[in-house]
C-alpha cells in the first residue's frame, strides 16, 4: 500500500505537493471514486486510478509522434503555443525530439526520454531525417550537385544530402545533421528560397499520414524499439 500522493508522484505526474494540490481539487479517481484526501493509501498493482477521467498508466517513459502544425513552436513553455501544449496528456517532463522552426510541420518526437532523444540528436550520430521541401526557384544541375555534394557557402558548411526531386518545385532531402535553419540556409546559399517544409521521417520512424496537423499518437513499441536500436 502506498499513499495515493506519493504513488501519483514516483510515476513522474509532478512533486508530491503538485499531486497534493491536484488531489484536493478532485481531479484524482480511484476505482471511479473521487478521492479529495491524498494521505489516502492505494494498491499500486491493483488500483485503477485516473486523473482528468484518463487512465494513469505505470509507465516511466512515454513517446508520442505530433504531426507539428505550423505557427506552434519546439518548446517547452513560452508566449506562443508550444508542441507540449498540443499533447493533452497528464504526464509531467515531456520535451519535443529536437526542434522544427515555427513554419515547419511534421513528424516531431515528444518524449520524456533523456536518453533515447539525446542519442537521436547527438551531432556524432548522423541521424537521418527526410524532409519535403517546396522551393521558389527549380533547381539546376549545379545545385543538385551542390546539394548531394555538401555545400560551404561563407562560414556556412553543409553535409551532403541526399535528393530526389518530386516536381521542378519540390523535393525530398535527406540530412543528417540539425543545425539551426538548416535546409532553409541550404537553399539561400544556392540563391533559392524555401517556401513550404515539412518533416516526413526521423531515422526509421515515419509521419503517419493518418495524422492532420496538430494530431499526434503513441509511439507504438516496436517503433521505440527500431529508433533505439
Ligand atoms: N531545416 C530548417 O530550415 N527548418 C526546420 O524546421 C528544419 C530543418
């Protein structure tokens, strides 16, 4: 038996005086009951318990694939709406997989993984991450070839990326690095504009496409397992 306050906690839904807090405001059911009192002591393996008519689930890590609408931004708290604010979900400690600009859409990984997104994000790592990119100018031969070879333009060095062109407007890259604006500088090195981007994949996992912008979903296990593989 455990005290419904500090089981809520040790799950990682926040301190122990938030799940006080939270209890008293009669947010908490256990076996459908309200329960106000948090000294209330609970079967951890047995118990059913919700917060905001959701299951908590005993889980210590939780991914989520957001297909990232535009004008939302990568990050935790601010003045604008953040991806973290798009996942209606009691789980404290989430963080967006890595940053997209604001315009950008697509796939974005919100997790509460330390681990798993530092290894995705790490520099040394090479992660592939495939984006379609819609751009106001057709790209020449040259460019192409600027692209695939890996572009230095000033202070500015790229890794090459793979290409594939999709219609004289639009194509998809494949880069494996994330620096600031990447592909956006990409294509003003080569005197181009983006005009449209949206992420399709990260290493193996793949955007649904049964998610509109601003839907997201669980990861399912075997997609967790491949990205930590
Ligand atoms: N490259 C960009 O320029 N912007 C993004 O959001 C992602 C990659």
């Amino acid at each position: 038996m455990i005290r419904l306050d500090k089981a809520l906690a040790n799950i990682g839904y926040g301190s122990r005086n938030e799940m006080k807090r939270l209890i008293k405001s009669g947010r908490v059911r256990v076996n459908g009951e309200v329960i106000t009192n948090p000294t209330v002591h609970i079967q951890e393996e047995t118990d059913e318990l919700m917060i905001d008519d959701k299951p908590v689930t005993y889980q210590k890590y939780f991914y989520f694939m957001l297909n990232k609408p535009a004008g939302v931004i990568s990050a935790t708290e601010g003045r604008d709406t953040t991806v973290i604010d798009l996942i209606d979900e009691n789980i404290k400690g989430l963080f967006p997989c890595g940053r997209l600009d604001k315009d950008t859409e697509g796939l974005l990984m919100i997790s509460n993984d330390g681990e798993l997104t530092h290894q995705l994000l790490s520099p040394r790592n090479h992660i592939e991450k495939e984006y379609y990119v819609e751009h106001s100018i057709p790209l020449s031969a040259y460019d192409v070839e600027m692209l695939e070879n890996g572009i230095s333009s000033g202070a500015d060095n790229f890794r090459p990326a793979k290409y594939e062109k999709v219609s004289d407007h639009a194509c998809r890259l494949v880069i494996t690095e994330g620096k600031y604006h990447e592909i956006k500088r990409m294509f003003l090195a080569m005197g181009n504009q983006v005009t449209y981007l949206k992420r399709l994949r990260m290493k193996t996992l793949v955007l649904d496409p049964a998610l509109k912008p601003g839907e997201y979903r669980p990861l399912k296990p075997e997609e967790v397992k491949a990205l930590q593989d």
